[in-house]
C-alpha cells in the first residue's frame, strides 16, 4: 500500500478529476494530501466523506510522500518534481515536460505495463490525443505491423484547460446576443469556429501538439521510425477528443477482422453501424474512460489501409484516467 499520496495541481480540471477517481477506484492509500499553488492553498475540498485542505506546493511538500499524481503546465513541473524524487516519491507527471526524456517512461498501461514497473522516479503520461490513438493503434499492430500512421483531431475546449470551456460558453453566448468577447484561451473565436493550430509552431509548418502525437507515438509503441502525419484542430465542443485515423499494415487488414481486434483489446469499445447512424459522438463519450471506436472501413486509396473514428474523454483516459491506472498498476505490483 502506498501510505501517502500527494495530488499536485489539484484544483486544474485534471486534479479534480485524479481526486475523484481515487475515491470512485477506492485507492488504497493511509493519506491523500492535495498540492496547489498559493491562491489555492487553505481551500476545502471534500473527499472520501469528509473534506481535505489544500496545501501550498512548496519543495519541502513531498516529504513523506510515496506517490505523486502531478497535473501541472510544464514550468512548474520541470521545477518541482525532482524535488518529489529527491524525496522518494514516486511520480505520475501529466504535463508535457518529462515526456521526451530518454531516461523518463512515458506510459499507456494497456500498451507499455512493463516500462511503468521497471521506471524510477519519474513516468509521464503522454498527451492526451495521443493516448487515445495508441490505445487504438496497439491491437492493429499486434495483429499486422503498422507501417504509416495518419491523423486529424478534433479537440475539446477542455483541452485547454478551464478557461478554455469558460472561453466556449461565454464565446458562444456573447456570439448569439451579438456581443463583443475576448478570449483568453485562444487566438481566434472558438464559438461556431474551428481553429487549425494547437500549441505553437514548430518546424516544417508542424504544432507543437502534432509533433507531440508524432514521437509520443513512437516512443510508446517503440518503433523509433514510424511515419505518423496528424494535423490537429481546436473545435467548439466542451469536452472529448475526436480523431479521424487512417493506418497503413504490412498486410491488410478487414473491417471486420479490425473490429473484433478492438473489442478485444481492453478499454475500447467499439460502436458501429454506421447504417443505424451509431457511431461514437463526445457527446455519448464524455465521463466514460475507454476509448471509443466506430466508422470502421478499408482505406480506398492504398490496399493496406484501414480508416476509423475514435473518441475518448481527453481529461479522462487523456488524462486523469491515465495516471490512476499507472498508479493501480504500481500499487498491484507492490502487493497493494
């Protein structure tokens, strides 16, 4: 059993999601103390039938701590953690920071269990729209090598964090009683809008959030030369991440081979009929933790290709969901 576990970034959109997860999963853990910045600390947050105060995060805070569940932007992260570690402390990191590290494990525990059990100090887990995609990835390329990997996402304005919801909601209402509002969380409007860049530009025209699905990717499957293209749209929908995906394999695969290669595999569902107009919508998939997979078809351009649908809840399997279930998979190995 872990005896103390600290969640960092507790009051963001993912913490509060780690929190409750702990308490829906029944966590085994003696003390669950909650790590924020200053404005937070003092704060009251209810937990396990009673409530538990928020503490100022601080380089002294982890001592004592066994596990970290740390939901933080990048900078506090990189300032922080190896604090943790110092410490002792086992870290789960969900920003982006630690991720690319050579000597980090960044992992999916469907895909990679092995590397979270053999890492020290810090695992990361990856991005949220790759997560989804390489749950979805792994049961092809068990069945048949992947070859080329393409995707578009559709994300959610959660995505972005609080305000970028807030920046949705309001955006919208203001644009429907014709009135003037300024975003914070984006560039452009959000509302009836879609905006074709996610992160900042990086080389050859890429975003930082496309080059991060590109060797996120590899580094997960461990195939250090796989050719994936994604092109990444911010959309306005609340909350799930969509992705049209077309994959190439050494041999082809069917549909229906596809399908029942998904169902399979755990935590993907699978909903398809397009014919009945059942597919998966975020609307449908929003507060669940699997991946969810529809619009099953063969690729008519390239005899080895295959095209589906995915939707998952990006601050849930993306995110929150995530990291739990790596600190399940340590707790199990423990003997928790």
């Amino acid at each position: 059993m872990f005896d103390t576990v600290a969640v960092v970034g507790a009051t963001g959109a993912v913490g509060r999601i780690m929190l409750e997860l702990l308490e829906e999963r029944r966590f085994q853990a003696n003390t669950v103390r909650l790590l924020a910045s200053a404005r937070s600390a003092g704060e009251s947050v209810p937990f396990g039938g009673g409530e538990l105060t928020i503490e100022e995060l601080t380089h002294e805070s982890f001592d004592g701590v066994d596990l970290v569940l740390s939901s933080t932007p990048d900078d506090v992260a990189a300032e922080f953690l190896p604090s943790a570690v110092t410490a002792g402390a086992t870290v789960i990191d969900e920003s982006g920071y630690w991720r690319m590290s050579p000597e980090v494990a960044l992992v999916v525990p469907e895909i990679n269990p092995q590397v979270a059990l053999e890492a020290k100090g810090i695992i990361a887990s990856p991005n949220c729209s790759t997560t989804q995609m390489v749950v979805a990835l792994k049961p092809l390329h068990d069945a048949s090598p992947l070859t080329r990997v393409i995707v578009s996402t559709y994300q959610a304005t959660s995505g972005a964090g609080v305000q970028g919801t807030e920046d949705l909601l309001e955006g919208t209402r203001a644009e429907l009683n014709g009135e003037d509002f300024e975003y914070r969380a984006f560039s452009h409007p959000i509302a009836f809008n879609a905006i074709p860049q996610i992160g900042s530009v990086k080389e050859a025209g890429y975003t930082s959030e496309e080059l991060k699905m590109v060797y996120e990717t590899r580094k997960i499957l461990g195939i250090e030369d796989l050719p994936v293209n994604a092109t990444c749209v911010r959309i306005p929908v609340a909350n799930c991440h969509s992705e049209a995906i077309t994959v190439e394999t050494e041999r082809p695969i069917a549909p229906e081979e596809a399908a029942e290669l998904f169902a399979a595999f755990p935590g993907i569902t699978v909903i398809d009929d397009t014919a009945a107009a059942r597919y998966p919508l975020p609307s449908m998939c929003s507060g669940k933790d699997d991946v969810f997979i529809g619009r099953i078809r063969r690729d008519l351009s390239h005899p080895n290709g295959l095209s589906f649908w995915c939707v998952s809840d990006n601050l849930r399997k993306g995110a929150a969901t995530n990291a739990v279930q790596i600190a399940e998979l340590l707790g199990g190995h423990r003997g928790i």
